[in-house]
C-alpha cells in the first residue's frame, strides 16, 4: 500500500507540517549556502565555534536561512531560544519575554531572543527592548528582507552586527531538493516517486534562490501527480510549472527591491544595453509594478539620458506613456518594450540635464540678479521712461535671425551652461552653436 506524503516512519502517524519545514537543518552540516559568512574562519563560523555572540541582524531575502541559522548560532551558544513574531507580538509580549530572561539570567543561562520580521516593529516596540539588548539581558537576533538602515531604529542597529545573507545559488537548490528526495525519515525519500529529468534545473531556476519555495514547489508538484498503475507518481515538468504557478517574484512594490530593480533598469538603458534594460523591465512588469510608473521613469529618462542627442526619444516616450494608459495591461507591456528598446540604443546625453543643474547653483549662489534693461518688457511709457526695453535687437529683423546681443546678468555674462556633445543630433547643435560664436568673434 503507498505511503501517505506526510506519513512518518517514527511516529506511524501523520505529519502535518510543510516539507521545508520538515527539512530544516539542525547544525551547520545540513547548512546550504552563505559561505561568505560560514566558510573557514568567517564571522559566523568562529562565533559558532566560539558558542557566544553579540546581538545580530540577519538582512537576506526570503528563503535563505534566516531562522534556521538563528537557531544554530543560539544553540551553539547553548542559550534558552525564544522565537518572536513582529507581526503577532507587541510591547506586553516583549515585557514578559524580558522577565524570563532576567530569570534565566540569575540562573547563569543566556536568551537569544530571534525577532522574525523585526521590520515590522514600530518604534515603541523596538525601544522596548534596546535597554536589555544594551545591558547583557537578552542577545537579539532579528531577521529582515528590509534594509535594516531604514527599518530599524539607529540606537538600536549601533549596539547589533548586520550580516547580510544571500540568495542561494541554482546548484545550492538542486542539492537541498535531492537531499530531500533522499530523506527517508523528514523528506519524500520513503515514497514511490521519481521525477523527470529537468524538473530540478527548473524549479531551481524559478526560485528567485529561495529555499522554502523550492520544497514548497517539489512537495506540491508530488501533491499534483497522479500515481501509475504500480503506485510511483513520475513528476514531471508539466506538474512543476503546475506547481510554481502561485510563486510570487521577490519584488516588494514599496520595499528596497523595488528601487533596486528601478534603479538597475535606469542604469541599463543609460549603459546602452538593450538586452538588460528589457530583463528588469520584465522583473517589475512580471512582478506586478504600476506601469505607468515605469512609463513615467522612461519618460525622465528620455529628457535627463537621452536628451538633445535624440530629441525623438523624448516624443517617443510620451507616446509608450500615453499608449500604456490608453490599453492597460496585460497588453502593455508591448508599448513599453519598443520603448525600452529605443532609449536604451539612442545616442545618450545628459548636457541640458546638466546645463540646469549648472544654472540653479548660480541662482543660488548670486541670488536674483537684475534682467538687464534691453530684454525687459516694457508695457507701460513710465517703463519705457525708465529705458525699459531701449537698445533690444529683434533677431528676426537680421539676416538669419542671428544678432549679436546679451541676454545673461552683467555678473555671469560669458557663462557656459549647455555644453553639447558630439553624438547624435546634438553633434549638428554643437556645430550651429560653434559657428555663432566664430560670427561673434569676428565682428
């Protein structure tokens, strides 16, 4: 007779808990990934070794063995374990947790107290324990897919190491789901199941490096699989893209990934390399992003990047703008692709964003400067009276509307804001600008 899935060997009975939980390693043997700070002689390995450690903020993305290393680091430090929800918990929970360790103490025992999604903790809450933290009474380890610089408070991130986790590699995934196709005792290794060749390399791959989602997907796509005529259920890649169906891209809309992903997706079409540009255009477009606000970014981006170099580019973008608001999605992500495309292979410059930048620190530097007399309006006889306009040449009145004539205060007359490039369209504005300035000269 088969085995149910969460059947257990030693208990007979049934398992209820998830397959990646099932599968959480108990030491570092188990341990996949992090090397960085668990190799020879790195941060956490020696604090592990040394069985004592300061308060830690562990800062990684999902899946990557926040909770299961605080574990480790707090056994090894063979100190009392106390897990905290940030979402669940608040000041009265913090108060008691705090007197138990004050009694652990009197005992000679340490707490580790393990705050999951310290983000989440607001000000009062986080303040409730940075005295104990301070004194010796509980060592805090906290754990966040937020950037702790903005998410916890500073006294309490000055008296905490912030060790930041990374996601795991494909071959790190592959190894963690035959581990736990192997596992007779926690994983599915006691039951009659195969899978075909590709599942692994695809679910890894899909992953976004997170542990939990790959065994969350290996042990659904099992769910999913109707056994044979012998009672083995041959998983295959069909039931794997079944399963990931449901799986979420890392990317929180008003978290530090988000400007992240923006600020890659700039930086690409602003290197000219189209092929990048359109993966993170497809990282936040897949992820669910407002696409009018990936228009609107294309847009200064088209002015501030692109600029003179390609005055079409600016056109072009107010179109993909337009267009995406015009269809919506799921269509929209059409417009922005040609877009993308565009700018990111127009020629590139930023000599008007930085004329202005060059401007705006000159008027606030000399303040409001006089206009100078001739190109003031002068409406009204006591404005004309008071030499309000005397003296201006209208350039049309001239051959080739060109006139020799100042137009900037006495202060910064000779000043250079705009200084053209030689690529693109703005090369033909150099050439027109220089050839003024020869005419200038000449006369």
């Amino acid at each position: 007779m088969e085995m149910e899935l969460f059947s257990s060997p030693e208990k007979g009975g049934l398992d209820p808990s998830p397959l990646a939980d099932r599968m959480r390693p108990a030491n570092l043997e188990g341990f996949v990934g992090q090397e960085h700070l668990l190799g020879e002689g790195k941060l956490l390995d020696r604090v592990i070794k040394k069985g004592d450690h300061p308060s830690l903020i562990l800062w990684g993305p999902p899946g990557t063995g926040k909770t299961t290393l605080a574990r480790i680091v707090a056994e090894a430090s063979k100190a009392e374990f106390v897990e905290f929800s940030a979402v669940l918990s608040g000041v009265k929970e913090i108060r008691e947790v705090i007197k138990i360790a004050k009694d652990n103490l009197m005992r000679g025992r340490k707490t580790v107290l393990f705050v999951d999604e310290i983000h989440r903790f607001n000000k009062a809450q986080q303040d409730a324990f940075l005295h104990s933290v301070e004194d010796g009474t509980i060592t805090l380890i906290g754990a966040t897919t937020e950037n702790p610089s903005f998410e916890v408070n500073a006294p309490l991130l000055s008296r905490c190491k912030v060790l930041v986790l990374e996601s795991l590699s494909p071959d790190g995934l592959k190894k963690i789901m035959a581990r736990a196709m192997e596992d007779k005792e926690r994983g599915l290794g006691s039951l009659e199941a195969r899978l075909d060749d590709g599942v692994l390399d695809f679910i890894s791959d899909a992953s976004a490096g997170d542990a939990r989602t790959v065994l969350n997907a290996l042990e659904a796509s099992y769910m999913l699989t109707e056994p044979d005529k012998d009672g083995v259920r041959h998983v295959t890649l069909e039931a794997a893209t079944e399963a990931m169906q449901t799986k979420a891209l890392f990317y929180d809309k008003s978290g530090e990934e988000h400007y992240n992903v923006i600020s890659a997706f700039i930086k690409s079409m602003r290197g000219s390399d189209p092929q990048a540009a359109l993966y993170w255009l497809a990282r936040m477009v897949e992820a669910g992003e407002e696409p009018l606000f990936i228009a609107r970014r294309m847009v200064i981006f088209a002015s501030e990047d692109v600029g003179n170099a390609d005055p079409n580019a600016l056109r072009v973008a107010i179109n993909v703008k337009d267009a995406v608001d015009f269809i919506g999605m799921p269509e929209g992500w059409i417009p922005l692709a040609q877009g993308v495309t565009y700018l990111a292979t127009a020629p590139k410059s930023n000599a008007s964003y930085m004329a202005y930048i060059e401007a705006a620190d000159d008027v606030k530097k000399h303040g409001a400067l006089s206009v100078p007399l001739h190109i003031r309006n002068a409406p009204a006889k006591l404005m004309k009276g008071l030499g309000y306009g005397k003296g201006y040449r209208y350039p049309h009145s001239y051959k080739d509307a060109e006139v020799e004539q100042d137009y900037l205060p006495d202060s910064l007359k000779g000043r250079e804001y705009y200084k053209p490039n030689e690529r693109g369209y703005e090369k033909e504005i150099a050439e027109r600008m220089k050839q003024w300035e020869l005419k200038k000269r000449r006369k």
